[in-house]
C-alpha cells in the first residue's frame, strides 16, 4: 500500500482499488456512473436541495462539489475519496463531520457503481479508508449508518465485522422519508485488533 506525501491531499491504495480526491476533470466518469446507476442510488440517498444545480448534468455544479471537499479536507471536517478501479471510476467513500476534542469521531458514507457491485470494492475501500483515518489522523471512532434493508451495505460491515450498535429510529431523511438506520461502529482499539487481518486480506499484495 502506498500514501500520497499530504495527508490533506492523499492518495490511498489497496489490492486493486485507489482511493483519491475527485477534480472537476473527473466529471464525464462521475456523470456516466451517476446517471447509469441512478435508479439505483436513490433510494438511499437524501434528496437533492430544491433550486440546487444537478452535478449530474452541470459540470460547473460538479467543480463546486469538489471544491467544497477541497475546503473540507483543508479544515480538516471531511475527507472524499473517488474509488477508481484501475482506470474505471467506480464510486465514492468520503469521512464527513470529523469531529475532534474528547470525541475523535467521524461518519463514513460509500456508495458504488451498480455495474461494479459485489466484487469487495467497497470492504476494500474501506480498510484503506479506516487506515488513514486512525493512522493518519489519529481519530479514535468511525460510524457507520445503514438502512435495514439494504442488504448490500449491511454485507459490507458483515465482512469488515463492524460492531452493530442498535438500530436508530427515523434517523435520517432519505429520498423524502425519515429512515430507520442500523449503527455500526469501528474503534481504533478495535483497528489495532483487526488491523493485520485487514491489511492481509485487504490492502497488501
């Protein structure tokens, strides 16, 4: 596994997929895995802002999404990633809301292309993505939030053996409905536990 020389500006890698911030040049690759998988995506996903461009359909609304991510990762609240499987965009990962003081925390978010599904991309995304933030930035807890019924994601903790921490009522409104979501979450006690396991299976040659 390599690491680019920032940790604002970073480039993660695993056995097959890169992880690194999206630029406005990614947005044909974006656009088209967006727009294929779209009836896909929704329904687990908020809905957009009324008024708001679509970045689906307005490359300069996309250039100001991942400027915000440039301001995010420059203050240090969040950090998003493209998934590119050797050159093929194939969705995204990002640390949002990291919070610091006597909390350390942050919340993971992913989703991936339909065509790409199932392959372990986003378990191995993941692994990279959790090695940098408990090593790189040193928080102590990630969260993660998932609608019951979406087995896929719920597939992804499985794997990773995330701990399950009950279920949040209408925790979150998704596609215009307030959602109950599973809460899993992954310590760095648990990382140094787990961490060789993961880098074997996960990242390493």
């Amino acid at each position: 596994m390599t690491w680019g020389h920032s940790t604002v500006y970073p480039e993660l890698r695993g056995k097959r997929v890169l992880l690194r911030p999206l630029a406005a040049s990614d947005f044909d690759a974006w656009r088209e895995v967006r727009s294929r998988s779209r009836d896909w995506l929704v329904k687990w996903e908020p809905r957009p802002v009324p008024g708001q461009p679509d970045p689906t359909v307005d490359k300069r609304a996309f250039a100001a999404r991942c400027s915000a991510r440039l301001r995010e990762r420059e203050l240090g609240t969040g950090y998003g990633f493209g998934v590119f499987v050797g050159e093929r965009f194939a969705g995204e990962i990002n640390i949002s809301s990291v919070q610091r003081g006597p909390f350390q925390n942050a919340y993971v978010g992913y989703w991936v292309d339909e065509a790409m599904a199932g392959n372990g991309y986003t378990p191995e995304a993941f692994v990279a993505l959790a090695r940098f933030a408990f090593e790189d930035l040193m928080l102590h807890r990630l969260q993660v939030s998932i609608i019951p019924r979406n087995r896929s994601s719920l597939r992804v903790a499985e794997k990773l053996g995330l701990r399950n921490e009950g279920t949040a009522l209408r925790y979150l409104e998704i596609n215009g409905v307030w959602e109950d979501h599973v809460r899993f979450a992954i310590t760095s006690e648990d990382w140094a536990q787990k961490r060789d396991l993961h880098l074997r299976e996960w990242l390493l040659p």
